[in-house]
C-alpha cells in the first residue's frame, strides 16, 4: 500500500502565493517521478508540473515562470511553490507519483486532491 498525503492548498488573494506539499509513504522502493496534476470544474485534469528522480523538471505553460517544483528524495516529498497566483490557478491539485514497489511493482498512485482558490 502506497499513501500520498497532500497539504497546503487555501483561498489566497490574486498575486498571492502557497505552496503545496505531498509526501508519500508505504510500500515503495523508489519513487521516479512525482508531479502535480490540477482539475477545475467542467474541465479536464491537466498537468501542472512534474520532476523525475533526477531532477528534470517539466512545466504547463500558463504557470512557467510563476511555479516551481521541487522534490525531497530522502523524504519522498514533492512541493509545488506558486507564486504569482491568478484566478485561472483555482482548482483541485493532485499529487501523483510513479513508483518501483519493494516487489518489483511499477505502481502510479494519486493523492486526495487539495483545493487552492484564488480570489479577491
């Protein structure tokens, strides 16, 4: 069994910023790439950013220059810092990770979604 349990999500002022936390834990080996995913209502999950185990990092386009992902491998914990925060970002984010269980599983698994809301 593999947990991912996110936090950091809130309601922030346009311009604003949060930073969004998801650590995983349980049966894993070795996590290779973890990432954000955000889904707003009527629209289709996306990905917001992701990052391997090596530290590529891969962005959406509308949040270049604004976000930033970062990784904690001995803590197998990924962030998601977003600055600069609009009201487009408003959205449930999802945590995901790729993973090697300790039986040689490759896994993917999702955390329970954070709600960031960017609002005046």
């Amino acid at each position: 069994q593999v947990q991912l349990v996110e936090s950091g999500g809130g309601l922030v002022q346009p311009g604003g910023s949060l930073r969004l936390s998801c650590a995983a834990s349980g049966n894993i080996f070795t996590i290779n790439r973890m990432g954000w995913y955000r889904q707003a209502p009527g629209k289709q999950r996306e990905l917001v950013a992701d990052i391997t185990n090596g530290g590529s990092t891969n962005y959406l386009d509308p949040v270049k220059g604004r976000f930033t992902i970062s990784r904690d491998n001995a803590k197998n914990t990924v962030y998601l810092q977003m600055n600069s925060l609009k009201p487009e970002d408003t959205a449930v984010y999802y945590c995901n990770a790729q993973l090697w269980r300790r039986d040689g599983i490759y896994y993917a698994t999702w955390g329970q979604g954070t709600q960031v809301t960017v609002s005046s």
